[in-house]
C-alpha cells in the first residue's frame, strides 16, 4: 500500500524571516543525519473546503480574485483555520454559511492535501456537504473585501470534472475537491468517512 509518512527530522534551530497578516516566512536549519540544510517556507494555519453538492450533483463553485495569480478563480466555498481550536469540519459548516448562505445536514471527509509542499506547511481538509438548506435570514453573513464580489454557480459535477481535467480549473481546492467527489461517487460514496458537525 502506498502511503504518506510523518517523518520529522530534527530542527537545529527556527527564525521567523517576515511575520505576516495571515502567514509568516519562516527559515529552519533541518538535520539530515549527514548533513543540515535551510529550509525557508510559508508557516501557514491551513485551510479547509467544501464541495457543495444539490440533490442534481450539481457542485456550488465561487469566483474569486486571487491577488497572486492575478486570476479570478473559481472556488469551492473555503477558509483559513483562523478560529483557536476549531474543529475542522465546524470550521467548513462556518465557511459555507459565511460564503454560499448555506447549511449542510450531511458531512464527510473527502480529501487532505497539501498545497504546496515544497514551500509552504499549509494543509487543506474538503468536506463533501449534501443536504442543503438556506441559512436563516437572521444568520445571514455580510461579506467584505474579496468575498462581497463572490459570484455563486453550480455546475453539474461532471462538467466540472471536465473543466478541472481540461485545465480550465486552477484553484486547487476545486481541481482536488471535484476529481474526489468524482471517484468517491464512482465507488458509490463507499469511500467516504462521515462526520458530524
């Protein structure tokens, strides 16, 4: 069986370069056993996703200007781990409401991965959510900055699918979330973990 493994090797020492907003560049002298290297990389608080899916598996994507990329990407509904102590798929719940203006009554880990890493610690959980419901108008969230411009659509999974394979998606969470909803349905949902918010 192939499987990732948690290997950390000893840190010699640890120097925060630049502390950010959201992240910070952080160097380590790493021991290797024959030698020690600098490793400089984002220190990030990881993220979570959702694939929305209706009862028409149809996914609920977001467009989003990402600064660095300097690209309008579209997006699952997602979010930084920014609450101390969140659990992960509560902090995906909080993320739906806050960007699609939805519940889900059905939650399961879908996929874990890391974005990028060769330069960064950052981590993402995406939840396959179903079961979908309005938030209340009481809860409804305002959005601000980036997120009041979010235009919402939904798109059959099998186009989506196709876009992510045809490379007209780009945002990791989307490539990665869609292609998991995929095979996870290819294998009647048999794969997939529950959860409970």
């Amino acid at each position: 069986m192939v499987a990732d493994l948690e290997a950390p090797r000893p840190v010699v020492s640890h120097e925060v370069i630049h502390a950010g907003k959201i992240f910070d560049l952080v160097g380590d002298v790493v021991d290797l056993g024959d030698t020690q290297v600098l490793r400089e990389y984002v220190a990030h608080p990881g993220a979570v996703a959702v694939i929305a899916l209706d009862d028409e598996d149809r996914v609920l994507l977001l467009s989003q200007y990402r600064h660095p990329v300097r690209s309008e990407l579209w997006e699952p509904p997602a979010g930084l781990r920014d609450v101390p102590d969140e659990e992960l798929v509560v902090a995906a719940a909080r993320e739906l409401a806050e960007e699609a203006d939805l519940v889900a009554g059905s939650w399961w880990r879908l996929v874990d991965f890391f974005t990028t890493p060769g330069g960064s610690d950052e981590r993402i959980r995406v939840f396959l959510a179903r079961d979908l419901r309005p938030v209340a108008d009481a809860d409804l969230f305002t959005r601000t900055d980036e997120e009041a411009t979010m235009v919402p659509v939904w798109v059959p999974l099998d186009d989506a699918v196709d876009a992510a394979l045809s490379g007209r998606l780009h945002s990791p969470t989307a490539v990665t979330g869609v292609l998991a909803a995929a095979a996870a349905r290819s294998r009647g949902w048999s794969t997939l973990e529950p959860v409970t918010v």
